[in-house]
C-alpha cells in the first residue's frame, strides 16, 4: 500500500496548493493507478452521452452526466445516480473533458456525501493546442491509458 498511500498523499497536497474543496488532484496516469491500487476506488466519468459515444470511453467507469446534451442542463438526479452506482465507501476519481466539470461534481460529492473525492486533471481529452484541438496536449488518452471508440 506504500504507493498508493504516497500518489494519495501526492494529490492531497495539490489539492492544498490549488485550494480544493475535495481531497485532491490526480494526473491522469496517477488516477489510473490508484483506480488499479484502491479497492473499491470508482472513476466517474461525468462527460456527455455524445462524448462518450463519440470521443470515446472509459473501460469500467461509472457514467454520470453532470451536464445533459444537446441542452446542456445540470442533471438534477447526478447525486442520486451517483450513490445507486458507487459503494458508500468507495474513493472516488471523477474525470471529464478537461478537469472543469469534474472538478465541480468532485466538489459536490465531497459536500453533500462526505465522500472522499478527488479530480483528474487535464480530463479525457487534455487542453486545447496552438490550432485549438483537444487530444494532443496532456488528458487520459494521450497519456496511452485505457480507452475505446
């Protein structure tokens, strides 16, 4: 459990360093281990149906919208879906397109469940490059990690 305990304290202490109001942060490939490391550890993916049809999915995540497409309208039964789908004890990794949604469901979880959660920056699909194009530039599939269309 040692490296699982140091990526944790890792997060933690960016979380501090950001001012986070949930545990803390995770690189994408940090999040992948500890999602491997933890058990019972939960990745909630909060991206869009059409993202994840798409852009592509995550092998084994808990799929929640946290914003409703085409609308865009905050789904009002998030934290409903979320406690039906992950274990009360359960660490959880929530990851989007880019960190920003899923830092606000982290931070929702962390409030309302007094769960313990944290956010997985750079999202899926990373930051935009020079030309303004997502999936080059850091996130979960650039860095090589599990995925499919």
């Amino acid at each position: 459990m040692g490296r699982l305990t140091d990526l944790l304290q890792l997060a933690r202490e960016r979380g501090q360093e950001l001012g986070l109001p949930y545990a803390g942060a995770l690189t994408p490939r940090e999040a992948f281990e500890v999602w491997q490391l933890a058990p019972g550890a939960r990745l909630v993916d909060v991206r869009t149906r059409a993202e994840w049809d798409w852009v592509g999915r995550i092998p084994g995540a808990i799929e929640i919208e946290w914003l409703g497409y085409p609308d865009s309208r905050p789904n009002s039964h998030f934290l409903a879906q979320l406690r039906q789908q992950a274990d009360r004890e359960a660490l959880l990794l929530f990851i989007c397109r880019s960190g920003a949604r899923s830092h606000h469901a982290a931070a929702l979880a962390t409030q309302a469940m007094d769960r313990e959660c944290y956010n997985v920056l750079e999202g899926f699909e990373g930051d935009v490059d020079a030309s303004g194009q997502r999936g080059r530039v850091g996130g979960w599939r650039h860095a090589g990690l599990p995925w499919q269309s």
